[in-house]
C-alpha cells in the first residue's frame, strides 16, 4: 500500500489550484473509516506541536476519546500537552450548540465563540493549528447549507486571525450529495486530501474492492488510479476480464476529463445490461464532450479520440448540473441470474 502524504504536506506555502477564496491554510481531508479520521488527526496535531504551534481540535465525542491513545503511538501525553496548554479539545456537537438557532447558524455568536477561545488557546503564538468537524456534524445531519455556510465564515476568520484549520468528512457523505455542492466544498479550501482509499495499490493480497456499481470522486488526480481499480474490480467480479483493458483505459481518460478539463468531482458508474457494460462519468461542468484534434508533437488532446476507438459507441447527455460522458463495450461473460 502507498502512504499517502502526511496532512502537514499540505501547508507549504503554496497556493492550490482550488478555489482562489479559500485561504491558503484551509484544507478538508476525506476518510473512508473513523481510524483513518483518527490517524489523520493524531498526524496532524502532532505536526503542529513540532511546530511548536498549540493546537486546537473540535471533534467528535467518539475521535476525541481515540485521539489520546493514537497520540500515545506517536510518543505523546495528551493529558499532559493539554496541562501545559499545548492541545485544547472541545467536543464538536456542544461547541456547535453554542451558536445554533433553530438549526440555523448565528453569525456573531460563532464569531464571539471561536474567537473567545482562540484568545484562549494562541497565548501570544503567531499561528493556532485548528481541526474542525462541525461542519461534518452539520452536513450528516442533512443541514447542508449551514455547513457551508460555517465553512465561509471559517475563511472569512482567516482575514482576522493566523492559523491553519483542517476540516474532516467521511467520504460517504459525496455519494448522495450533488455535484455542485461538492464541488462548493472543495473550492471553499485550499487543499482537497483524499481518503486511503485512493492511495492503494492492486495487488493479489489486497481486500478487494467494494461491490458497487457506482462511487462519488474528489476533483484530485489521485481519483483517477483509485476509479480504475473500481472499475477493474467491478468488472473482473462479473468475469468480464477481457474488458478490463480497455475500459480501465477509457474510463481513465473521462475521468482525467472531468478532472482536468471540468475541474469537477465527478459520480462513476459501471453497469451491466442487455449483453453490454457502460461505463459512465457524471461531472458538474455544463457543455458537450468534444472530439479534438491532436496533432504528432501534442502531449494532450486525444482522450475522445481514444474513448471513440475502443468503445463499441460512446456519447454525452446534457443534464441541469452538468453533463454524463459514457462509453459501452460488448459484455464477453454470461451474466449472473
């Protein structure tokens, strides 16, 4: 397995290709299951502390109660960093209570509140280091909107105060979510980091691949290699092996176009009908998909071209948000009653 980089990575001094209002210092990390969020977390705080930064974590019940002893792995005293005023954490449902009416967040009350404790917690440092996963209660309790919204209020802190805030959702939360509103998410940070999932590597000693016909993906080009094990996967459990070639390479360059020419998260999907496969790519980015022409010395511009010639067909529908690209190939293997 690959080890993807650590959050601390992230914060280089380098501006990111998302959104151009985020902060340079706000990222949102994706995970598949509550030890990655714990590990990631645990990684995180203990970078600030190299730092020397203090750290402030707002989180759940549940990963605060992980995080000690995941700091214990790193040779760390939780209890003892917060008795020296080096880690503050609060519980991320009771300080959200804080500035909550009627499911509706207040502006100055969040203000008062986050600031009052960032005076509390800075102790005349330059920088606070911050996690965050109020926004990720928010949006699991369907309050979307406010989610967002504490996410814009986050970046409009960051014109007052100095620090770096990573925010956490489970990666489940793209899959009902629409395409514009992850594509919000996303461009109100600075960085996008994926979840474990995307950094495995196939091989025969691998778990395999969940059996879905359809998965969300984050707008990052390590979406591109983790769609294509779901695809290969996809296909090999209905012994359709022969197709796997192809269609992992088609599928990879509709994703690459959705990555970069769209600049979209995007919703994959892979199914089975009527003796043939479609393999289809849902992104938030309006207009047709176009064949170009690419000439002998061009790098880039031949993935219609290459869609078109391994595909049996292939097209675009046109929908509100955006458009789906799909391609079909002849199943080989009988299907399954």
């Amino acid at each position: 397995m690959t080890t993807p980089k650590a959050p601390s990575a992230y914060f280089r001094g380098v501006q990111s290709k998302r959104g151009s209002g985020a902060p340079l210092h706000h990222a949102v990390s994706f995970h598949d299951r509550d030890e990655d969020a714990v590990r990631v977390l645990a990684s995180y705080v203990d970078d600030g502390l190299k730092l020397r930064e203090p750290v402030l974590v707002v989180a759940t019940a549940d990963h605060l109660l992980a995080l000690d002893g995941a700091l214990a792995d790193l040779g760390r005293d939780a209890e003892a960093m917060r008795s020296e005023g080096r880690l503050t954490t609060l519980d991320a449902a009771e300080t959200l209570a804080g500035f909550m009416v009627s499911g509706v967040p207040d502006f100055q009350s969040f203000r008062a509140q986050i600031l009052g404790v960032l005076d509390e917690v800075q102790q005349g440092s330059p920088r606070v280091r911050i996690f965050g996963e109020m926004v990720a209660l928010l949006w699991d309790e369907g309050n979307v909107a406010a989610a967002l919204t504490l996410e814009e209020w986050w970046n409009g802190l960051a014109a007052e105060r100095e620090f770096t805030l990573l925010c956490a959702y489970p990666h489940s939360v793209l899959d009902p979510a629409s395409l514009t509103t992850v594509g919000q998410v996303c461009d109100l940070h600075s960085d996008v980091l994926p979840p474990t999932s995307y950094h495995l590597t196939a091989t025969a000693g691998d778990d395999p691949w969940p059996e879905q016909t359809s998965w969300a993906f984050l707008p990052v080009p390590r979406a591109v290699p983790a769609l294509r094990r779901f695809v290969s996967k996809t296909l090999r459990a209905w012994g359709e092996d022969r197709l796997v070639p192809d269609a992992v390479l088609v599928t990879s360059e509709l994703a690459t176009n959705a990555i970069n020419h769209a600049d979209s998260p995007f919703h994959a999907s892979v199914i089975r009908t009527a003796g043939i496969v479609r393999i289809s790519i849902e992104d938030g980015h309006p207009g047709s998909a176009a064949q170009q022409l690419a000439s002998h010395e061009d790098v880039s511009g031949r993935g219609i071209s290459i869609v078109q010639a391994l595909a049996q067909q292939w097209g675009h529908d046109l929908r509100p948000e955006g458009k789906v690209v799909w391609a079909e190939f002849p199943t080989t293997a009988t299907e399954r009653s």
